[in-house]
C-alpha cells in the first residue's frame, strides 16, 4: 500500500513538472499597426503582438495587459482576459484593439507640432505583460516596444 501511494506520488510529480513551461515564453514584436479610423473623438488602431513559445507544452494566454505612451503620458490602457490557446514549439500572434484619445495624444504632440508637420509620425511605447498558462503554471511575459506610426 505505501509503495502504491509512493509510486502515484511521484507520477504526479512527473506528470505536473513534465507539462510546465522550462523556457520562458518571449515577446518578440509587434506587427501590422494600423490606424482603423476614428470614433467619437478616439484614434482606433490594431495590432498584432507577436511572441514564442520555445516549449515543447502547449498553454493558454489568461491575461494582457499592455499600456500605449507617448512621451510619458498613458494614452490607451489594453486589457484582454480570455483563453487563447498558445502553441507549442511556436510564434504565437495576440490580436490587440486599442482606442486612444486625440486630445491626449495630441496635447503630446503640441510640444513638437513642426516635427509632426514635417515627418507626418509619432512613436508611441507599448509597455505591459501577458500571462500565460499551461497545466495551472502561470508566467507573467513582459512587453516593452516602440513603434513609429505614419499618419
């Protein structure tokens, strides 16, 4: 009776560390920013967050969180929970919609309109993280990006 509880155990123990991530799970860019248009006085964009899962375990994604700034001001704050599935030994894409107040941004870009004029861009930073899960392991992935947008 002891080995039998000894011997399930251990299985578990096997079972739980053989289905966790070894690597972490990396942001590697962000692809496709597009302006969509604009809606009540907010600039509609999308995007596609790219990122590898270096593991040979599938997961899923539980979490993002991921804010829009522009010379220090917080424009848009992303915020998306649903159970996207991640797979294993891969690139993996998270679409993203963001709305961003033309006042705020552009209260940014007043400071520097003549570079606006004459450029037509902006760089805005996406910073934030994503949490992701595989079998109740959770690992919180970090986003640090700029990109310019032409207008």
């Amino acid at each position: 009776m002891k080995n039998l509880s000894l011997v399930t155990l251990v299985m578990l123990l096997l079972i739980f560390t053989g289905c966790s991530y070894e690597e972490p799970v990396t942001f590697i860019r962000l692809q496709e920013v597009k302006i969509n248009g604009i809606d009540e006085g907010d600039l509609l964009l999308s995007t596609k967050a790219v990122f590898m899962n270096p593991n040979n375990v599938r997961g899923k994604i539980k979490k993002v969180e991921i804010a829009v700034v522009h010379r220090g001001d917080t424009l848009a704050i992303v915020r998306q929970t649903g159970k996207q599935r991640i797979p294993a030994n891969n690139q993996f894409y998270v679409p993203l919609s963001l709305k961003i107040s033309i006042n705020r941004l552009q209260k940014g870009l007043l400071s520097n309109l003549s570079n606006l004029i004459t450029r037509r861009t902006v760089e805005l930073d996406f910073k934030g993280s994503i949490k992701v899960s595989s079998w109740g392991v959770n690992q919180k992935v970090p986003v640090d990006y700029s990109e310019k947008i032409k207008f």
